[in-house]
C-alpha cells in the first residue's frame, strides 16, 4: 500500500507549452509498471485551458467545482459543471479547461500505454474557446 496524505504533495504550475492561461496540477497517482493509471486534480484560472490533445488510452474527467468549457474536434463546446463526468475515448482530439469568468476544477485520470498519457498539440484559439458553450449536451 502507498498512502499520500492530503497536502502531502505540492502542486505544480501547468506547463506553458501545454496550457493556455493559470494552471495548477495536484498529483493523485502515477503508478508504476505494470500499473497504468494516472490522475492529477487540475484548477484552471477563468480563461485557461488545454491545449488541443489526444490520449492513447482515452481521459476520466470529474468536474470537482466551478464551471468549465470542453470541445471535441469538430463537436460543440460544452459548459462542465460540478458532478458532470466526461470521458473522451482512446485518440479523441479535444480540451478542456474553465469558462472564460469562473475558475474549474476536475479530477483528470488517464492511463500510460507504453509509458505515454498524452500526446500534445497546438493551442486552441480564443475564437473557438469563446464560442458560446451547449448548455443542453
């Protein structure tokens, strides 16, 4: 057993190269091979956001609080609330992060294949990130 108590762990800032505006990642879990899982606790400032990514392995989202934006490729954006649980399958292109005036935070959980959790692309323009948000989905 492996136990981390609350606070045991500092957050980290999220990597410019990958996130648009204030991000901070809580590691949860990273197991070790043969083990796959890995989860963080993700606050985004209002207006930041992911950059445009895949998962080979696909991505648990739980919305934890606050109120958030997510896009599929060529999909709708979508308005995430607390409670709201998103799952993006294996290769989906999307992002995901807080609505342009209130912050978000989700638990991201994703598992390695091959050691990799994520493959990073460009990022996703303000144009379509201010897109008016589906309430209905």
């Amino acid at each position: 057993m492996e136990l981390h108590r609350q606070g045991s762990r500092a957050p980290v800032p999220g990597n410019t190269d990958w996130f648009s505006g204030s991000v901070r990642m809580e590691p949860v879990i990273g197991a070790e091979p043969p083990g796959r899982p890995g989860a963080a606790i993700v606050t985004f400032q209002p207006g930041a956001r992911t950059n445009w990514h895949t998962h080979p392995l696909g991505q648990l989202l739980i919305i934890t609080e606050g109120r958030g934006r997510a896009q599929s490729a060529g999909g709708p954006v979508v308005e995430l609330l607390p409670g709201d649980v998103v799952w993006f399958p294996a290769g989906e292109r999307h992002w995901h992060g807080a609505a342009p005036d209130a912050a978000m935070t989700h638990i991201a959980v994703q598992a390695a294949l091959d050691g990799r959790t994520v493959d990073w692309e460009s990022p996703v323009a303000d144009r379509d990130y201010l897109a008016e948000a589906d309430r209905s989905v």
